[in-house]
C-alpha cells in the first residue's frame, strides 16, 4: 500500500475517466474542469468506468508522479457518479486504495482539555 508521508489534500474525481489518459492528460482534466492546480501537491484519484481499477497523480516537488491500481474482487468503493471532485482525509484514503468502503471511515474528535 502507499502510504504518503505528509499532509496531503485528497481529491476523487466523482466521474469516470478515459483510463488511455497519462499523466498530463489527467493534469489537464484537473486543471480545466476542477479549476484546481495539479502541481500544488495534492494528490488526485481518477476511477475507470470499471470499479476496479484507479489511476492517481502527484507533484512531489521534481516531477509529476502517477499511480495505477487494479484491485481484484469487487472493486473499489467509489463514491456516486457526478460531476466535480470530493476531498477525502487520510483515512479514507487508505480504505479507499485498499478496497475498504471508506464511507465508514469517520474522523476522531478528540476535545482540548480545559485545564491542566
């Protein structure tokens, strides 16, 4: 599994893509029809129109970087099929590249103390 280290923005790209697509024209699609910037360091996830495979693309400061990912079984938890991204934390993430419905993955709030 991949496992950035950082703190990385996580974007999904709802709608599926035309997997013949390398690494700049995914750039392309995040530049023209998100209105985000595909070199700031965040990483973006493309679906196929098949649920089981994902393509991903990252500027890690020298270069842009691209992943791809066949995932046996029943494929990938996708979110619904619309158009635009959704942001994702960490978590979600790692459930989403492992198969995992990330849906279920909800972040832990932990409150400030008051006093010491």
């Amino acid at each position: 599994m991949i496992a950035p280290a950082g703190n990385f923005k996580f974007y999904v790209a709802t709608k599926p893509v035309d997997f013949r697509k390398g690494m700049d024209g995914l750039a392309s699609i995040v530049m023209n029809e998100f209105d985000l910037d595909p070199f700031s360091g965040a990483i973006f996830i493309f679906r196929s129109k098949r649920s089981d495979r994902l393509k991903l693309i990252v500027w890690d400061g020298t270069g842009l970087v691209m992943t791809y990912k066949r995932i046996e079984g029943r494929g990938f938890e996708w979110p619904r099929i619309q158009d635009g991204v959704i942001s994702l934390n960490k978590s979600q993430f790692e459930a989403l590249f492992e198969g995992l419905d990330w849906k279920r993955v909800t972040p832990r709030y932990t409150r400030r103390p008051v006093a010491a």
